[in-house]
C-alpha cells in the first residue's frame, strides 16, 4: 500500500509535487489522473517505479476513488481544469473536474476517514486594484470572476462544509500563480518562452498592467508538504514568495533573458473580465508552520525555466501549433 495518493499528479504542478516528496520523504505516492490535455506521463517516468505508481482514472468516477480511498492514509488533491481561458470557451468540464470530482473525493474521505489536502487558488478572491495596498489574507471575502475561479471557489466550499458537517481530515490552500519546468504553454510564461524560442514577439493581454504574485512550483510543493505534515485540521493557509510583478515586467525580463529589444512585444485582445491583480500575504504559513521559500530571486528561477524549454522542446514542441491556432482564433 502506498503512503500517499495525489490527484492530478501528472499535470504540471502536481509532478512538481511528486518530484518533490520522492525526493525530501520516504513516502510511496499513488497519481490518480485522467491524462487530459494537459497531463504528461513524462513528467513523473523517470521517478523510480518502487516509490510512484500511476493509475489512469477520473476523479469523479466514485468506484475508483473509493478503492483507492480504502488504500491510502492521505491525500493530496491537485487535479483540477485550471486555465482560465478555456473556462471562458466551455466551463462544463470545469464543473464537473472542479466540483464534482472535489465532491466525490469528499465522500470518500468521509466514508474512509482519510486525511486530505485541497489545493486551491488565490482566484476564488477575486482581484485587487493596482494602487490598492492590501494583500489577500486567509479572512479575504469570496468573489471570484471566471468560470475557473468560480469552480475553485465552490470547491474551497464544499472541504470547509464536509469538514464541519461530517469531520472530514481537511486542509485547504490557496496558492498564487507558479511557474517552472512541466508547465503547460496554453499558460502564459511557458507561451512567452516559446514564442521566444521561434522567433516570435511575446502576445501581451490588454495593456499589460495586470499583477500576478509568481511562485516556484518547487516552493508551493514544499508549502503543501508541510501543511499535510503540520497544518491543523480545518484551517486554510495562503501560499505566496512575495513575487508581485506585472505582466509587461515579467515580458520584459523573458526578451533580456532572450538578448531581444524590449519593446519587441505584440499588445492582443484582453481576456474578458481579466482580474487586475493578484497578491498573497502568506504571514500564517510562515510564522505557524516556519516555511519559507526556496526561490527567493524570480529573475533567477525565470532564467531556470528559459533553459529547462530550451532543453524540452520534444516536450512541448507537439502541442505549440494547436495552442497558437486556439488563441488565434480569439484574436490573441
Ligand atoms: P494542470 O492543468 O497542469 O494539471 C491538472 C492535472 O489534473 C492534469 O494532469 C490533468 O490530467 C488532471 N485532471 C484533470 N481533470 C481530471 C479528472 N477529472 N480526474 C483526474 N485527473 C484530472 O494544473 P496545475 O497548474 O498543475 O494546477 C494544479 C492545481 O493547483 C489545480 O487544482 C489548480 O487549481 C491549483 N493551482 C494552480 C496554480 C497555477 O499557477 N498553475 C496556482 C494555484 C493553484
Ligand atoms: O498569452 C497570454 N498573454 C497574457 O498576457 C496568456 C496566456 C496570459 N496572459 C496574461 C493573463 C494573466 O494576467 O498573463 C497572466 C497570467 O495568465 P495565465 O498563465 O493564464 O494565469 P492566470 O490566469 O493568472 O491563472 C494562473 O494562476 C492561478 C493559473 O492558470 C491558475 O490555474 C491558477 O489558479
């Protein structure tokens, strides 16, 4: 019996993550995923078969998880649908992956009493204004904006409900947005460096201001880590390195990285209702559970993952021309 399952293990954060336990625990690690679009088997093949098994499966097939429930003492839940701009072009699979695959996980928790750990999003808080100096903390009120966000959120709900209605084991963060190796390149730096890597200018949204708070997918791994060894039942802990930068910054800093004009940049259609900006003040984690990120310098962990596409192309090479002619199509 293995330790731990996680969900979405072979999508980009969650292959982080199970990189990360086999490296710093002693742990067995179950991946419970369907291999959509944006999983890779890749991702997790080299880690030594004797400490990680893959199931292909969905989330909200009940039978499935429930076997699986009975064989696991913990649970780490990633998988997700989780880029915004395919919520806005259909959310059904949002609805049903997000809500009713976190719902099915909960019913089993509850049926076998495993402990489990939500992973969400700093999304369901809405966004901020660019002058406004307050960060999201853990008592920020819900208000989400996407389809996306909106199904994080009513997942967020659904732990905190079954954790006071039936005394399920949970745990929930909400982390800002990560980047590093494995990420899709629908998502926007891995789009950027690939651009980059053809020759193409970097596809900028509206005029963007917008902020984002990054992260290193290594450090929201070492974050969960720690909240499933030593966060209290029930309680949420926002995820965050302080890492605020706007998208024209993040844009400029990937063109130096390439030695390419800083203006060489094309400015495309704005996603509609495009949250403005996204901060976390992650005061609560790090002064309860003593974390602390590792990737202090974004510039630095950026300049990493330029290197680690350049080294991947067989990767993501094959998916480059379908990912394009999907946000041509919108004009972006
Ligand atoms: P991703 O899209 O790269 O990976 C998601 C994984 O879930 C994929 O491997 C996919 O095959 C799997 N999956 C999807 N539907 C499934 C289903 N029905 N059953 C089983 N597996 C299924 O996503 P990511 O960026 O790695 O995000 C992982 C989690 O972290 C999500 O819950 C997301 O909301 C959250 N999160 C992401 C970020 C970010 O910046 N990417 C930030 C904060 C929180
Ligand atoms: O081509 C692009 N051009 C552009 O300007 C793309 C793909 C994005 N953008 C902008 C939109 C956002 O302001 O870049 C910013 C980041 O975009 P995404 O990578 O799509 O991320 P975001 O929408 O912020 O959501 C991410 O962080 C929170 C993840 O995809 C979510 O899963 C996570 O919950």
């Amino acid at each position: 019996m293995a330790d731990l399952l996680v969900t979405g293990g072979a999508g980009f954060i969650g292959s982080n993550f199970v990189h990360h336990v086999v490296e710093h625990t002693d742990l067995g690690v179950t991946v419970l995923d369907k291999l959509t679009y944006a999983a890779s088997r890749e991702s997790i093949d080299e880690l030594p078969s004797d400490r990680v098994e893959l199931v292909e499966g969905d989330i909200t097939d009940a039978t499935l998880v429930d076997k699986l429930f009975s064989d696991h003492g913990s649970v780490v839940h990633f998988a997700a649908e989780s880029h915004n701009d395919n919520s806005l072009h259909d959310p059904s699979p949002f609805i049903q992956t997000n809500i009713v695959g976190t719902f099915t996980l909960l019913e089993a928790a509850r049926k076998h009493d495993v402990r489990l750990h939500h992973v969400s999003t700093d999304e369901v808080y809405g966004d901020l204004d660019l002058d406004d100096p307050k960060r999201f903390t853990e008592d920020t009120p819900y208000q989400p904006s996407s389809p996306y966000s909106a199904s994080k959120a009513g997942s967020d709900h659904l732990v905190r409900a079954w954790v006071r209605s039936f005394g399920v084991r949970a745990t929930i963060s909400n982390c800002s947005n990560n980047y590093g190796p494995w990420q899709h390149i629908e998502k926007f730096i891995p789009r950027m460096i690939t651009n980059l890597i053809d020759g193409v200018p970097p596809k900028v949204y509206g005029d963007g201001l917008n902020v984002r708070d990054w992260i290193h997918a290594d450090d929201h791994s070492s974050a969960v880590l720690r909240i499933l060894e030593q966060g209290r039942i029930g309680e949420t802990y926002l995820i965050g390195a302080d890492g605020e930068r706007n998208n024209l910054q993040v844009v400029k800093a990937l063109l130096a990285a390439f030695g390419r004009n800083e203006d060489d940049i094309e400015f495309v259609t704005d996603r509609p209702g495009h949250d403005r900006r996204y901060a976390i003040e992650s005061g609560k984690l790090r002064s309860e559970l003593g974390w602390s990120p590792r990737f202090q310098d974004f510039e630095a962990g950026l300049a990493d993952t330029v290197a680690w596409y350049r080294s991947h192309e067989d990767w993501w090479r094959p998916h480059k021309q379908a990912t394009e002619a999907f946000y041509a199509a919108k004009g972006q």
